[in-house]
C-alpha cells in the first residue's frame, strides 16, 4: 500500500502527506489539527512567534485533535547591518509603497523572536513531530530531544546539506525542490547555486545518503504524489495546495491572487524578508528589484517591511503583501483540509489503479 | 509499446529519445548520425556554425547514416554595447585568465554567423528535422520549410513560450527544464523568472496547449526516460548524457571533469556568451561574478570570450572553458552513443517490467 512508509509508520500517520509549515499565518492550530484529523500530518509554522504565542498554539492544537503534528522553527542565522544601510533601505521601502499612506519605521533589534526561548516550549510541550529549516539544529538541542522521543525533520535544498543532517541523525529531510513556495531552505552556498527541481533533488538524496526523503515542491495533486513517491520519497510535504483551505488564515484577497493565479506568476524574491522566497509577482517586488544590492540579511529586512505587510494585509492590497506561493499555483482549489486530503488520497488510489 | 509515440511516428525514429543539439563542438557529424543509426535521433547543434559549414556537416551527417537527424539553430536577438564596455569587459575577462597568457582583442562585428545564410542551408538541405532555440522562427522561414516537410521543433521554458510556439504551427516543443545544461531558451521574460524543473513544466505545457511535448532537462537514464513519458512526454532529449560519448567532440579535459562531477558542481552563469546557461563551476566563473552587473549581451560577451575558450580548449585548462552542464551530470558515463542508446533502451524495458 502507498500509504505504508517508514515515515508513515514512525510518526503514526495514516496518509504519508505532511502540510507545510509556513510560517506568517496560514498555519492556524485549526488548519494543522483538521490535517492531522484527517490523516495526513498538520505542522504549526512557528519561525516568526515567541515563545508564549507557540505554547499557545499547540496546547489549541491538542485541543482540537490527539493525532500526531509538527512544529517548524527557522534556525537562526548571522546577519548584519548598519544604521545607514538600514535608514536608506527604510526609505526605499517608504518609497515603493506610497499607495498604502503608511510610515516605515527603522527598525530596531530583537529583529526575530528568541530561538532558544522558542525551543525551550518545544522541549516542554514535548511536540511529537519537530522540523527545523535555513540550517541544522545544534547538537544538544537535537540530543534533548531526541530523548523525548521527538521525531526530527531537516530541509536541504542540495545533496551537500542532506549529508549534514544525516551525519547530525536528523530522522528525515525535506528535499525541497525549487517549485517550493515561500523561502528557501539553502543553507550552505548560494541559494542561486541550489535549485534543483524536486524530482532530481530526491533522486540525488535517494542515491546519495541514507536517509528517509520528504519530496517538496510543486506537488499540489495525486500526480505529483504519484510520482514523488514511485522516485522512492517516503511522503510529501504540500504547503501551496493547503493555502486555500477554509481553515488557512491567510487573508482572502491573497486567497483570491492564489485561485486566479497562471504557471508564471511566480518569482524567487529577497525584497520582503532578505531571504530568498518564491511568491506571486506583485507592484512591490517590481518596484524594489532596483535595490536588489542594498537588501539587509535576513532577519532585519523582514522586520523592517513587516508594518507594510501587515498594513496592506488589513486593507486587502495585493500589490505590498508577500503572497508566497510554489510554481504548481495555478492548480489552486478552494475547500477544507478534510476534502482536500480525501480528494488527494481518493485521486492517487484511482491513479495507481489506472498505472497497474 | 514506450516506443511508440507521435513523435517517434512523425519522425520516423524507433526510439523517443533526442540527442540534445549542443552548439560549440558536441555534435560531430559522427555523433549525431551514430545516435540517428541507433534509433535516437542525432541533432547538430549549428548556432555558432557559418553557413558553409553547416553545409558540410549535413554533407557528412548523410554519408554516415540515412535515417532522420536534426540541426539547430539560434534565432538571433537584438544586442548593444558601446566600445567603452566591450573595452571594459575586455580588460575584466584578461585580468581574471593571467594563467592562460593571452590576450583578449575587442572583438568587432560579425559577432555570430548570418542567420539568414544559415537558414538557406537548411532550406537548401532539406533537413528532415529543424529545430530553434532562443526565439520564434519567422513565418517566411517557417512556411518554406513547412512546404518541404521539415519536422519543426521550438524551445520552451514557460507555458507562454510554447503557446506562442503553437500558434506559429511549430509541430513539437521542448520543454527545457531548469536543470537542462547550456543555454536557457527563455524568450519572454527574465531568464530567472522561467526555472522550472522539467517534470513541472512538462505538465504546465501538456495540460494547457495541445501540442507534443519534448522532456529535456537532467534526463540521463531510463528513470528520467520513464518519468518523463509517464507524465505524457512524446520523446526525451538529452544532452549531458551524450557528452562523453567517444564520438562527441568536447575536449578530454572537459570529458574527464564530467566523469568527476558531483552533485552540486554545477551554476547557471552569463559570463561566458552573454546569455545564461548552466555547466560546472570553474574559476573563470568564479572571477567573472564581481562584474556581474556589466556582462555585455549575447552574442557580444561569446564573441569577446571565444579566443581565451579556444586556448583553454588547447592547452586542456577547465579553468577557462564554457564546460555546459546539467544538473545529473553525476550520471555521466563514458561509452559509445549505441552503447548508451541500447543501455537506456535496455533499461527502460525492465524498468517498466517492475512496474508492471
């Protein structure tokens, strides 16, 4: 049966489909419990909220379902900027967006929440799945919860980054392919030197290393799984086919951009984050592609175009929110989690039946 | 029967499997009709070919073999550069190649041969298949050819490629995936903006435009040849896979650093032509990134490069040559272009025996 993997086994899932953890919204405790409810795994992502905000969250989550889920954190980075650098990106930004008649203010740090205050409610909360992204977890943290029986999952976006999971005894990896929505994983070289479509990225990690692959990028129906797991990925992680869940918390006019979106509307982007991330294409990140040179690391430009998201969000502008979103897009439905994991599992048994 | 698509039909080939037609050396007379008198179908990559050589070519292609083949070509684009940059340019690639000890002229048009020259040849040949890269073929071309019963092949690398293909009447199309080596054939658009991995694209075409579709990119081997033909590709096209053939034309150096060619060795660059295309990372490459800014167009910054390739070529320095290359270029095995078709083919079949 397709639906018996050794991640599937391991975690205690029915279906080997884990929804995404993106981390800005969308990942409500209502939208990972009905996932998980369903079968497949829901994950909460955390990178963006404090500590507090993510003992919250799962105790909802625990609330709403007793199946097993996920909680994504973003490994922290070094990152540096001047005042200068970050008046005169202030100003760009000010400038890029004056449809929105708000103010961008320098901003100043903490520019993310504490990482070690986050994995500290992880390690109470005992979640039973953990996935981390933009780097490898530190050692003792890894042990500690290894100890509690968490399951571990890593991203690689290349074969060089996979083997250092592995050699950490990460459990699984994301391979996330370059159809990937929202922000790249790389986290050794250039994330321009790290694109490789999902289907050569598992087959290089499935040659390569020993270790369970999770096939990401692109996959947003039972072709996709289909094919994903007959390359031998041991499930899939989904995260722009769940975006349009009722349950995602993502607002509507984004919803509305992901239904009528066409193959190429995507675009790979530092200007809302100073991270690379793949998105719908909108006014701002046309505007900014002139100060390509001048975006601060991550997480500072994140912070400093945070009150323009949020500002745009609440007035349903399209043109100055992040829209992250994968290259598959276009095939966008609106429904709940539940219908969506039935209609996956549903058209991958059909599929395979027409296959045989 | 695999063997048996509208491809393989129209050409009349007895397998659907492409030599990819790499421009700069690859395609010899003697692999491309070695390919075509094992079933595949040879192609001549003509671009930086004058006219009368391309005459020649064809002459020889058809001394040794008398099934089907193909020759491409590039269709040309506009370009500028002011003498100020191309000296500029000049300076940067000689201070970046001390180690060759040549030097580097400004070049002066003709940059690249006579499309038009080129095109009569074709005409003229009456080759059984043609196929372009970079643009669309003009209709004048188009209808002539068409009225000799040419086989015609564009490249595509985003669904709005290939519909405006299809609307030109072009009979097939490559879907060139992200991780295709050599030259990206995007034409609309940003060339960043249109990297899509092969099996996403591949889908993108055949579930929007009604036009056969041609699986290219990282395609080395009978998994790559069934997924592609799984997901409703008519035929295959492979290029780095036939690169170490003993009849390909590429210099042993460059064979020997594909045999030895890892996973991430490879990076879509413009510092060589102008025009982005991926191969394995060098020191060339490397050097060239600080003046990114400043690479001159197409075929300009080729014209500019070619004598320091050529001395590189000679004196067997991968620092310095264009080394085009796909992203399984880990794949690579040294062997005769039947050997490798018979292999592929042999595989394929047991291949689909698992399956089924």
């Amino acid at each position: 049966m397709w639906t018996t993997t050794a991640i599937t086994k391991k975690i205690g899932i029915k279906f080997p489909i884990i929804q995404a953890p993106m981390a800005g919204g969308a990942t409500t405790p209502e939208l990972v419990a009905a996932v998980s409810n369903a079968g497949g795994l829901g994950s909460l992502g955390a990178g963006y909220m404090a500590a507090q905000e993510i003992r919250t969250a799962i105790i909802r989550i625990r609330e709403l379902t007793d199946k097993p889920f996920s909680v994504n954190l973003f490994i922290p980075e070094k990152y540096h900027a001047t005042l200068t650098q970050i008046n005169q990106m202030c100003h760009w930004v000010e400038q890029s967006c004056p449809e929105l008649n708000t103010k961008i203010n320098p901003v100043i740090a903490p520019y993310a929440p504490e990482f070690d205050n986050q994995m500290s409610v992880i390690l109470e909360e005992k979640v039973p799945v953990f996935s981390f992204t933009f780097g490898i977890l530190n050692g003792n943290w890894i042990e500690k919860l290894k100890n509690k029986g968490v399951f571990l999952i890593g991203t690689a976006t290349t074969l060089t980054e996979a083997r250092l999971l592995l050699e950490h005894q990460i459990d699984a990896v994301v391979a996330q392919g370059s159809e990937s929505g929202g922000h790249r994983g790389t986290f050794i070289g250039k994330t321009e030197d790290a694109l490789f479509g999902v289907e050569t990225l598992v087959r290089h990690l499935l040659e390569n290393v020993k270790i369970p692959v999770i096939a990401a990028g692109g996959i947003m129906d039972a072709k996709g799984i289909v094919s994903a797991l007959a390359l031998g990925a041991e499930a899939v992680q989904m995260g722009t086919a769940f975006l349009n869940c009722h349950e995602s918390g993502i607002n509507s006019s984004y919803k509305d951009a992901l239904l009528s979106a066409m193959q190429d509307n995507t675009i790979l982007t530092r200007v809302f984050s100073g991270k690379m991330a793949r998105g719908l294409k909108n006014k701002f990140i046309e505007r900014m592609q002139h100060y390509q040179d001048d975006i601060l690391d991550y997480p500072i430009q994140n912070a400093l175009t945070r009150s323009m998201r949020k500002e745009a969000e609440k007035q349903g502008n399209v043109d100055f929110m992040s829209m992250w979103a994968g290259q598959s897009v276009y095939l966008s439905k609106a429904c709940s989690a539940a219908e969506l994991i039935k209609k996956l599992t549903n058209d991958v048994n059909v599929l395979l039946k027409k296959i045989k």
